[in-house]
C-alpha cells in the first residue's frame, strides 16, 4: 500500500511558541513541515518571511515544504532556498515565466513544485510536469485556514494520477483536510496531505497522523 505523506501547516500554530509546534510536528510520525508564505498581496493574509524558515529550520529534521503564496516569486525564491527550504513551490498564477522559474530552483539545488488554484486547470501546467518534484492542489481558496474542501478539486488529483504516467513528481493537497476528507483525497491518488487546525486542535496527534494515513490506531 502507498504510504501517505502528512505535512502540518505551521500556518495553524500558535505562533507564539513555533519550537512547540515544531517539535509536536516531529513526534507525530509526520513526515514533512509545510511552511505557507503570504504577502498580502496574491492572497488577503501575511504570514512571515524567510528568517522564519532559517530560525526553524535546525529544529528539525523533516522535510521543510515552502508554499509560496506570493507575487513576484523569483524575487524571494533565492532567499527562502538559502534559508532553508527543501521543496519551493510557486503558483501558476504568480508568474508568466514560470519555466524559468522552475529553472531558477532547480539551479539552488531545491525541489520544485507548482501550485493551482480551484479555478485553475490541470492542463495549464501540464506541459511543465516532467520539470515538477511536487504538484500541489489547493482545495480551499488559498488564504486563511479554516474552510472547507471543495469537492471537484479531488477530480484534478485523479487527473494528475492519469497524467503521471513516467513523470516521478508528488501530489499534494492542501486545503480542509481532516477526519473525513482524508480518507477522500487519499481515494483520489495523494501522496501527501497537507492539514493545518486538524492536526493542531487534536490532542493526541500521533493518533490523527495514523488516522490521516489511514492506519489502525
């Protein structure tokens, strides 16, 4: 059976005491940290920077997943590879030459991911998957936490899976995942969930990771 990946957005943290929430994320049996970049500007919310990322970085050894929700990217994608991130994922929206930008964070030696929007298609990027390490689906509109999965996104991660084919990038989901839509997305192909107050509002978290993956608890 595929093993599912959990990535705990640190955007439903407390932040004021982000090492805790680092260091519940760790002990979880999660695999990867999902780090939610807003300006304002692309999406109505501001969360935080690039120092951010480097001050939580050597707290932890999981995978830091770097969601750029920001105009003008190839701006900050140079800071946030230094600071840190693993994986760099953009927006087709944001940017016109996103080709080059792919190139930009291939060439800083970090994976590249891609993400769309509900309003966006699968076929807008289909000609960049072989470039992709990471195709991430928002199934909320992006912005604040809190809502509620929109069910035709799923149809798009079924369209990822079928478009895969010899192409070894991860899809990923981000946006109302909780008890009841995990089992969902998982049913549709994901490879990685990606949850913000589901994970943080749980009390035994460990137990919400398993059931995430779908694992006896």
């Amino acid at each position: 059976m595929k093993k599912t990946i959990i990535a705990p957005s640190v955007l439903a943290a407390d932040f004021s005491n982000l090492k805790a929430a680092i260091t519940d994320i760790d002990e979880s049996g999660a695999e990867w940290i999902h780090l939610d970049v807003m300006d304002g500007h692309f999406v109505p919310n501001l969360t935080f920077g690039p120092k951010m990322v480097a001050d939580l970085k050597p707290l932890s050894s999981s995978t830091f997943d770097v969601h750029l929700m920001i105009s003008n990217p190839e701006l900050m994608i140079p800071l946030y590879a230094h600071a840190g991130a693993d994986y760099i994922t953009i927006h087709a929206e944001a940017a016109t030459h996103l080709h080059r930008l792919l190139c930009q964070i291939r060439d800083l030696g970090k994976k590249t991911g891609i993400s769309i929007v509900p309003s966006t298609p699968v076929s807008c990027i289909e000609h960049l998957l072989p470039m992709l390490d990471l195709v991430l689906v928002m199934t909320v509109n992006p912005g604040y936490g809190g809502q509620s999965l929109i069910p035709f996104c799923l149809d798009k991660v079924k369209n990822l899976v079928n478009m895969r084919k010899d192409n070894k990038f991860l899809i990923s989901v981000d946006g109302g995942i909780n008890e009841k839509t995990a089992p969902l997305a998982r049913e549709a192909g994901v490879d990685i969930l990606v949850t913000g107050e589901a994970f943080f509002r749980a009390a035994d978290k460990k137990s919400i990771v398993k059931l995430f993956k779908g694992m006896e608890i």
